[in-house]
C-alpha cells in the first residue's frame, strides 16, 4: 500500500513537472517572430534604428560587425566596423540622434580592467559597409585585484542603455556565494576614458544564478520604461527619480521556458523585442510580447542603495 502511494506521487509529480515545462514552453515559442539567419547563431545585441530597422551584433570571438535583420530574419546588409574588435560584444544602445554604441565589455573571469564601448554614426547614413567609430574606455575604481575575490566578482557587464546624455551599466553578477545583486553605474557618452560611477543595485535573485544573469537592457523611445532581461524574465522598471533606474516601480515578467537569452530592445512604447542565442540546437530566434498584454507581477522588495 505504501509502495502505491509512493508511485502515485512520484508519477503525480513527474506529470506535473511534465505540464509546467510544456506550459512554459508555449508560452515562451507562441511570442516567437522568426527564425534568424544563420549568421546570427551567438547574437548578444539588437536595437532598431528610427528608420525601423532591426540591427544585430554577434558575441565574443566574431568579427567586429554588425548586422542589418529583414523580417523574414535574413541578413541584408553588414557593416564591418574597421577600428575595432570583437573581444567580447554584449550589447547595444543608442542615443537621441540615432548613434549606435556597441559594448565590448563582457568580462566573464573579472580580470579586465578597461572595457570599451565603440560610438558609430547612426546605421541610415553609413552608404557603404564600413565605418569607423568613436572608442569609449572605463574602468572601475572599486575593483582592486584582477580577479577579484570569488566574494566580489560582480564586475561582468553585458547590458547598458543610453540615457540623458550618459550611458548606464548594468552588471551580470558572478560573486560566490551569489548574492544576486545587479549593480547600476554610470560614464559618459562621448571618447574618453572613465572611472564608472556607482549609482544604486537590485536584486534580482539568489539562487541560482544562471536563471537571473542581466543579459540585456532597453529604454523605451519615451525613456520612461526600462527593462533587463535574464533568461526567463524581464524585470520592468518605471516612476524612477533621477536616474537611479531601480528607485521606482518594478514588476517581473515571465518569459516561459528557460533559453539563452540575450538581447532586448523596444520597438515602440508597448513593444518588447528579444532574442536567444543557439544553444544544443534550441533557440536563434527573436520574440516579441506587448506589455499591455502580458502579467506584471509587483517587486516589493526595495533595491538597496549602499556604496560599493
């Protein structure tokens, strides 16, 4: 009898198992737009220009490119970016005037101290395939050994925004034990090299913490909605003061099933696009949800606002 009623729960429990995974399945495969091309296997970045069109940037380890994306997901134009490299590119934003900058600043083992941000003309007016850009370097002043102690490394970026004439950081944290903290810094938006101010930190989760690495960031065109995507969730911030971003509202917004998910852009006020990387043969796709239509779940815990 007992042997029965541990068989039930166990098979209960695997059935269960079985439909939140194909619930969270579907919900995450029914946003899809389109499969993308396949030179977009390892996308980190995307941003739309104010023509409306889709640009891509690839990882680490690929040439120094960006990618012009149609509709049906293809590749249509390419423009090689002749004075950089693609050490390790994460993400992309822009400012008022349509300038694309592009983050070089992935830092997986903490052991880099000055990260590069590359400042392009806005994509409508490059005629040809090639440009060269504006080099941006920052460091940050609090980090003292490369690698830090397993305790501090929370020096990874690989998410940013443009915002009133700076540029914002978003770090993806790495520390051990993981205290789940991203942490908001700030630098300016033109060549020069920074020390990057310390603004305030969130806290995303502290469990595990591949499932809320910050991956990407996008402002809305407004600049009144920002949100950092993970791989299973945006978390949607509003109602800031100043430009501490995590000083107002936040909600979560789940995304289904887990994939490697690693840029985020807006298309319109209430337009969300994203996309994953290929991973084991699953994802290079790009997404999209519209906020009014999706579940906004309130974060009560407040971010805290210590210096590092």
């Amino acid at each position: 009898m007992i042997k029965k009623s541990v068989y039930a729960i166990v098979l209960f429990s695997a059935l269960l198992v079985l439909a939140l995974t194909l619930m969270a399945t579907h919900q995450l495969y029914s946003s899809k737009l389109v499969t993308l091309d396949s030179k977009l296997k390892e996308i980190s970045g995307i941003e739309v220009d104010k023509a409306g069109n889709f640009w891509a940037i690839n990882d680490g380890g690929n040439l120094a490119q960006i990618h012009q994306i149609q509709s049906d997901g293809k590749v249509v134009k390419t423009i090689t970016i002749t004075n950089a490299r693609n050490l390790d590119w994460e993400d992309m934003t822009q400012d008022d005037f349509g300038h694309f900058f592009i983050g070089d600043f992935g830092n997986n083992d903490n052991i880099r101290k000055w990260l590069t941000i590359y400042k392009i003309e806005n994509p409508i007016d490059i005629k040809g395939t090639e440009t060269k850009a504006e080099i941006i370097k920052f460091t940050f002043p609090k980090q003292l050994n490369y690698p830090p102690k397993a305790s501090e490394k929370n020096f990874d970026l690989e998410a940013f925004v443009f915002y009133k004439k700076h540029l914002y950081l978003f770090s993806k944290n790495r520390t051990e034990p993981f205290d789940g903290d991203t942490n908001l810094y700030k630098i300016g938006d033109h060549a020069d090299n920074y020390q990057a101010d310390f603004i305030s930190n969130f806290n995303t989760c502290t469990t595990y913490e591949k499932l809320c690495w910050i991956t990407s960031a996008a402002l809305s065109p407004n600049r009144t909605k920002l949100v950092l995507l993970d791989s299973e969730r945006l978390w949607l911030f509003e109602n800031w003061q100043g430009d501490d971003f995590f000083s107002g509202d936040a909600y979560k917004i789940d995304l289904g099933i887990v994939t490697q998910k690693e840029a985020v852009t807006f298309f319109d006020e209430n337009t969300i696009i994203f996309a994953d990387e290929e991973f084991n043969g699953i994802g290079r796709n790009s997404y999209m949800i519209k906020l009014d239509q999706v579940t906004k779940e309130r974060v009560t815990k407040q971010p805290k606002s210590t210096n590092i």
